[in-house]
C-alpha cells in the first residue's frame, strides 16, 4: 500500500481541523477530468463559502489552471486561497469568521 504524500496529510490535517468546529464542513475535492483546476477543499464556514489550494511545500503555489478558478470563485463570493500550512489556513478561517460575524452568521 502506498504511503500518503506531504500534501495528502496535509489536506487531512485541514479537513479535520475545519470538521471539528461548529457551523462549519468541508470536504476535498478529488482530481478527475470534471474537476480539473478545482481547489483541494471546498468548505463552508459559518455560511460563508472558502474554496483553498494546498501546496505542502514551503513556497508552493497554484498552476496557472488553479489560480484562475480560484479567481473565479472569489468573483462569485467564495473566500479562496492557498496555504502552505495550518498557520495560514488559520488565517483563512479567520477571515471567513470576520465576514460571518459582519454578516451576522
């Protein structure tokens, strides 16, 4: 059986840490040739949409493909971003708490 890769613990991490808090869900997003370019997770924080890439090496980032969907999620409302880490998806659900809170979510 093989090993799980840096990036796919990482990805567990972060479900678990979302999934473990109230008002919130999230699942990943498994590649296929329908999903092409979708981030790695798609959850929902307190009603507020958060679509995140993850890249589990120190200065990873999107492909071309990845950055412009999740562009097009942030035009359509979604909080997006990609994260290297648990710090800074923090800082992500951090966000989404802020604008839960403005929302009055």
């Amino acid at each position: 059986m093989a090993t799980a890769g840096p990036e796919t613990k990482l990805v567990k991490k972060m479900l678990a840490k979302i999934n473990g808090m109230d008002g919130c869900e999230a699942r990943k997003v498994h590649g296929s040739r329908y999903s092409s370019g979708e981030p790695d997770i798609d959850a929902v924080l307190w009603g507020i949409p958060l679509k995140v890439e993850v890249k589990a090496l120190s200065g990873g980032k999107p492909t071309p493909l990845q950055e412009a969907r999740l562009r097009a999620w942030h035009k359509a409302g979604a909080i997006t971003g990609w994260v290297n880490s648990m710090e800074e998806l923090e800082e992500l659900i951090e966000t989404c708490r802020r604008k839960a809170i403005r929302d009055g979510n």
